[in-house]
C-alpha cells in the first residue's frame, strides 16, 4: 500500500483517540441515505480522509487499489453530500449520512448491496 500523505489539518485529538485503526491506519466507513435509511456502501478512511469528509462536506475516501484519496463524485458526477457522521461504540467504523446524487456503486447500481444471497435458517 502507498504511504499515506500527512494531514495539512488534523482530526480533533479526542476524535483521533477514539479512532480504532485497522493495520493499515484505516476504518470502515457505512454510508447511508440520510432518509430512506438505505445503505448505499462500504469504503475506507483514515485520518485525513475523515477530516475532509467533515469538513468539506462530500466523503472522501482512502483507496486502497489505487494508493490515493478520492472524493466520491468528481469523476461519475454521483456525489455524497455529508448530513451526518457517527462513530460506532467501538470506534472501528463510521457512519456517514448522506444525499446521494446518482449511483453509489461503480457499476451503475443505486447500491453497492444489489447481490441477494440465499438464507437458510
């Protein structure tokens, strides 16, 4: 994986401390339609990518294939504007709420949950 490049603006020190990181720096990020409730994707942030999402107002994720951050939207169009952000009671994942402009899912999908799997209970 690439180095990730250092924050120009840190995270708060009190969110940071509460961030529990995978081996790469990374936490699971759940986005969601802020009013359907709809879940849209899983995508990965660390610090910086975090901080942008909150302050910029778009999410932003670390890719980890391609070695770099990028902001869901500028290159589909299908942009994610941030309502909320809620950390999980363990720290490991985020919750971002949002208003989804397009597909979220690079295949076209509205979701990137489209698959049903069988379940025997």
């Amino acid at each position: 994986m690439a180095d990730m490049p250092e924050s120009t603006s840190p995270l708060p020190t009190e969110l940071a401390a509460g961030l529990k990181r995978d081996e790469h720096g990374l936490v699971a990020a759940v986005i969601q339609q802020h009013d359907t409730g709809e879940v849209l994707m899983l995508g990965w942030m660390d610090d910086e990518a975090l901080r942008r999402t909150l302050s910029e107002g778009c999410v932003t994720f670390w890719s980890r294939s391609r070695g770099e951050y990028w902001r869901k939207g500028d290159t589909s169009g299908h942009v994610q504007h941030v309502r909320s952000v809620s950390l999980d009671c363990d720290g490991d994942a985020v919750l971002v709420r949002v208003d989804q402009v397009g597909a979220a899912c690079h295949t076209g999908e509205r979701t990137c949950f489209f698959t049903p799997l069988d379940v025997t209970p």
